[in-house]
C-alpha cells in the first residue's frame, strides 16, 4: 500500500538534542545529557531567557557541533525501506532562515530527501506561513512522525496516524486521540508498518 508519510527532522531524522548538549557544555560550561531535557523549553532547561535561548540556537546552527549532527540511530536504514513505495515529506518548524544548513545535514545524511523538505510556522521563531498540520493536509499525509507533543496535537487531526518519537520531553505527555501512539526506535516504526501493510 503507498502512503505518503511526514517526518518531522530533528530528534526524528537527526539527533539534535545530543548535539546541542555538545555544543551548550562546550560554550556555556553546562553538563547537560539529552536526558536533562524534561521539556521542549529550552529556556527552561538552560535557565535563561526565551531571547538568550533563541541567540544561544541561532549560534549553535552555525556551530562545528551543528554541522556535524548525525542520524538518529537506525534513522538512514528505515528511510530506505520507507522510501520504497512511498512518498516522504519532511516537515520541519525550524526556521527557514536556516535552510542551507538543514539542506547541508539533508544532503549529507538523506540525499534523497533535499526535495522533500517544508518548513512550518514555529510560535518560538515566529517564522513561516503555515503549521506542520496544515501542511499534512495540503499534501495528503496520512502518517506522522513527532517528537513534540504540541505539533503531534496540532497533526492528530488531520492525518490517520501519529507515531510519537519517545524522548525525554514528551514522557509526560498523554495523547488526547487514538491515532497517537508512542514509539521507541526506528526499528518499532518499521515494524509498526509491516503490521499495517
């Protein structure tokens, strides 16, 4: 069956909040582990203000520590099985301001995917038209998967299916809809697919 399938990019397809650990330590003389991360807030996390924060990311996409920002484990091989008979959107809410950037990590680490790229309104950045779930639903998207419990609500509606990537900021989270169900790895999404074949 040929779905078309939305990937959120980062802490879906790449392992940002590792890297941003890296970089934050080595700036800002934190000991931070992805683990720290209780909430999506960074302001909260680092202690500092929502304009700090949003200085402190714009930095960091143009870090060493950015550039090098690698897959998420498994991310690289269940893109090729999905890619299969399917078509992927990536949708990202990261700034368009950082394009290039995005494209560079894309390009190095999912070539097949620079196409595939759209970027959504952020309330933190404040940039962009549209949000994730109004995208799924100009593309036709049928399934979804998130890392950020307020886009999950903001896609649910619109899409069959939402697949949460579990992370430390979203364990508090408790879906409001039956078509959010929460995975641990790459290899659940895959085998999640198989079964709905």
């Amino acid at each position: 069956m040929t779905r078309v399938i939305g990937l959120d990019f980062d802490d879906v397809l790449v392992d940002l909040c590792s890297w941003l650990c890296l970089f934050h330590n080595a700036r800002y003389g934190t000991a931070l582990t992805k683990e720290d991360h209780f909430t999506y807030r960074l302001s909260d996390v680092w202690g500092c203000t929502d304009e700090e924060t949003r200085r402190r990311i714009r930095e960091f996409y143009g870090s060493p520590e950015h550039a090098a920002t690698a897959p998420m484990l498994g991310a690289v091989e269940a893109v090729r099985v999905l890619e299969r008979g399917n078509t992927i959107a990536v949708i990202t809410a990261r700034p368009e301001s950082v394009r290039s950037e995005t494209f560079a990590l894309l390009a190095r680490h999912f070539p097949s995917l620079v196409q595939s790229i759209h970027f959504a309104r952020h309330h933190f950045h404040k940039e962009g038209n549209e949000t994730k779930g109004e995208i799924c639903r100009r593309l036709g998207v049928q399934m979804f998967v998130e890392d950020l419990p307020f886009h999950v609500e903001d896609i649910a509606p619109v899409v069959g299916q939402v697949l949460l990537f579990d992370a430390p900021w979203n364990r508090g989270y408790a879906p409001s809809r039956p078509n959010i169900r929460r995975v641990r790895s790459w290899g659940e999404i895959l085998a999640f697919l198989a079964e709905t074949e």
